[in-house]
C-alpha cells in the first residue's frame, strides 16, 4: 500500500468499547473531527469541534 500525499494524516484522540474520536489533517491545511457512535459518524471542522468541546464541558 503507498502512502499518497494526497492522504490525510489521522489520529485516533479516544477510544471505548462503542466509541471513537479521531482527527484528520486534511492535505489543504484543515483539521477535522470525527466521532464514531456505534454505526453514525458526526463529522467537525475544528470551528464546531471547538463548539461541541465547549458542549461537553457543560454537561460535566
């Protein structure tokens, strides 16, 4: 398998059981988010991703 350049570099930032998040460096520069909840998939430019983080944090 060749690594194209074209590939976003991904990085897994969570991980339970049911659950997953992970980022993207997209190759245009931009970041996005991903968090998989059994079989749905939310996806997040890192202008939302910051949004959602400040959601989390009042659910505490």
């Amino acid at each position: 398998m060749s690594n194209n350049n074209n590939d976003p570099r991904t990085e897994t930032l969570a991980e339970t059981e049911n659950f997953l998040v992970w980022k993207a460096e997209e190759p245009d520069g931009e970041t996005t988010y991903h968090v998989e909840l059994n079989n749905v998939t939310v996806h997040f430019f890192q202008e939302e991703w910051n949004e959602f983080l400040e959601l989390a944090r009042i659910l505490k």
